[in-house]
C-alpha cells in the first residue's frame, strides 16, 4: 500500500478531474498544494483493509480452485484447466466486492478532496475540509447518504473486480506453467515475480475503462446526483470527453501493477509453502 499509494491517488484525480494535463501535471500540482501528505490522502481505509481483504481474495481464490477440481476430478490437487482458475478468480473478485466498496469510496473521496497544505500561501482563509480522514468519511456517508452511499459504484467494481480477477489469476497459472521447465512442479522465485507482475499490469490494462467508471460514480455525493447508474455515467463520460476518457490512468495502473503484484504473488507463493499447503 505504501508504495503504490501515491500513484493511485494520481490515476483518481486523473480519471475524476479534467484540468490536469498529463501525469507529471497531476504529480506537481499536488505536490504544491498538499505537499507530500497530498499523495496519501485516504490511506488509512486501504491500510486497515489491505490484509483482510487480500486474505479473502487469495483464499477465495485457492479454496474455490480446490472445490471445482474435486467436483470435477474427484481430487482438490488435481490439475485445473484454464476454465477453472477463471471461474475460481471470479468468484475471488466477487468475495472482494463486498469488503472493499465502502474503503473504495471513502479513498476516493478523500483523494479528490482538496486540502491545502497550511505552508502554501493563500489569500484567503483555507475552509476545513469536509471529511477529516478515511473514518470519519466513513461516518459522514453513511449519516447522509445511508447505507447505500457507501455501496456507491459497487456495480462498476463488481465488474471489474471479477473480470480482473478471472483475467488476473488466468495470466499468473498461464505465464507460470509456460515459464516452469519441464519435469519441476513449482515456479521458481523469477519465474513467480515475473508472472506475478505481469499478471497484474494485463488485469489492469484490461478493467482500466470499469476504474474509471467507479472513481467517478464514487466521487458522486448525495447533493450532485450526476449519475443515475452504470451505464448514464459511461454514456455521460463518453459524451462529454470522448471514448478516451475510459482509458485515463491506464498507463499509471499498468505502471503500478507490476512492482505491487510481484510482490503480492512472491508473498502469497511463500506462505503457501511455507504452510504446506501447496
């Protein structure tokens, strides 16, 4: 979370706001309003949340994996086909759905919501800000908004939390099963952080359009209503800034994605051996 943090918070003002010109504006702009505390606005909701959904997903994961080949097999360690490590990261993706929509929407407000750093220079008294961190947020969506305001978006994540997990999972057995020599059972240690990597940047090159869509139906506050679903925010997007709104962030997300998962899956490969349980 800490190394990738600042450049998600990047992608969602990118993928939220139109004055920015590029990356390097964001990076600077932010940088001279907010300083560095700028980048990790929110941070705390993704802290608090990170091992406990990661845990779900993976176990999601590896557990579905297990119960489809014994279905189908007759045996948990038999050998999936492709169609069943699909089928067992979607159903990851949607164990995540449910856990991470209200930390999702209270990282996201925070990320665009705009608070001066005190050492910048203003001519006028700064205004507080609404929300004072991730809990707080919390609290006040669900005071106005109501149990639905922190399931804001939750459609766009569930679809690209489950086509990037099916995608995610698919890429990572793929690359390790081609990269593995003949005659060894287990990737080694390259061969996991490759993969691991790779994986990632093909998941979120592939749901960066869904990203979009979610940062900005997230960002929609209970006094705005600018977007009734799904598809009017996608048709209000596209019609107002063109089919390339959907890629914005795309190359901040790819960037991303391949140090933070080959970290992720050498972890993840590490303690499954560690416990015996691969």
């Amino acid at each position: 979370t800490a190394v990738g943090y600042p450049l998600d918070t990047v992608k969602v003002r990118i993928q939220t706001e139109k004055h920015y010109n590029g990356i390097w504006h964001c990076i600077q702009e932010t940088y001279r309003t907010e300083k560095v505390w700028g980048f990790y606005k929110g941070m705390t909701a993704s802290v608090l949340t990170v091992s406990m959904i990661s845990s779900v997903s993976f176990g999601t994961y590896r557990n579905s994996l297990c119960t489809i080949c014994k279905l189908r097999y007759g045996a948990a360690d038999a050998k999936p086909s492709k169609l069943d490590v699909s089928l067992a990261g979607g159903a990851a993706g949607v164990a995540r759905v449910v856990l991470t929509n209200p930390s999702e929407v209270a990282k996201v407000r925070m990320q665009t919501q705009r608070n001066p750093h005190p050492s910048v220079a203003s001519p006028q008294p700064v205004s507080k800000p609404k929300y004072r961190g991730s809990l707080h947020c919390l609290k006040v969506i669900a005071k106005e908004e109501g149990f639905r305001g922190l399931y804001k978006g939750c459609s766009a994540l569930f679809c690209r939390d489950c086509s990037s997990s099916a995608v995610y999972f698919l890429t990572y057995s793929t690359l390790c099963d081609w990269l593995t020599p003949t005659g060894k059972n287990k990737p080694g240690f390259l061969v996991v952080l490759l993969s691991g990597g790779f994986a990632g940047v093909v998941a979120w090159g592939l749901v960066t359009p869904m990203d979009v869509i979610k940062s900005r139906m997230q960002i929609d506050e209970s006094d705005q209503h600018k977007y009734k679903g799904l598809i009017h925010c996608t048709r209000e997007s596209v019609r107002k800034e063109g089919a390339k709104v959907l890629f914005k962030g795309l190359s901040l997300n790819c960037i991303r994605a391949f140090p933070v998962n080959m970290v992720v899956f050498v972890t993840y490969e590490a303690v499954l051996r560690f416990t015996d349980c691969y």
